[in-house]
C-alpha cells in the first residue's frame, strides 16, 4: 500500500481596516471583556492561542457590529 502524504493548503485571508469608531469599540469592547472571565473561558474552551484568537475576532465582529 502506497503512503499518501498529505498536504494541507493554507490561505490567507485578507480583511478590511477597522474604521476608527470600529477601533474605538474594539477597544472599548476590550477595556469591558478584560475586566471579566470572558478570555479566560475561551482559553480554557480551546487552549492558549485558538482562545486569545477566538476572544479577539468575537470583540472585533461584535465592534463592527455595533459601530
């Protein structure tokens, strides 16, 4: 039986800038989940790098979201 090595393509993805009153909520966002257990739970759901990862594109979707 042949060994069959498999190749994972990985792609960048390109997004927009944040306008400066998305970065201001972003940063207001995070100033608010800082002070409270959200980080550590995502941490503790999917290990130290997918969490931060994770903490981060949730505060920045919702900040485009609210901005």
């Amino acid at each position: 039986m042949q060994s069959i090595n498999k190749v994972m393509l990985i792609t960048e993805i390109t997004e927009r800038k944040l306008t400066k009153a998305e970065y201001k909520k972003r940063e207001s966002l995070k100033d608010k989940y800082d002070k409270t257990d959200m980080k550590k739970n995502f941490i503790k759901q999917y290990g130290q790098r997918e969490g931060e990862q994770a903490y981060f594109a949730t505060i920045t979707k919702q900040a485009k979201k609210e901005a």
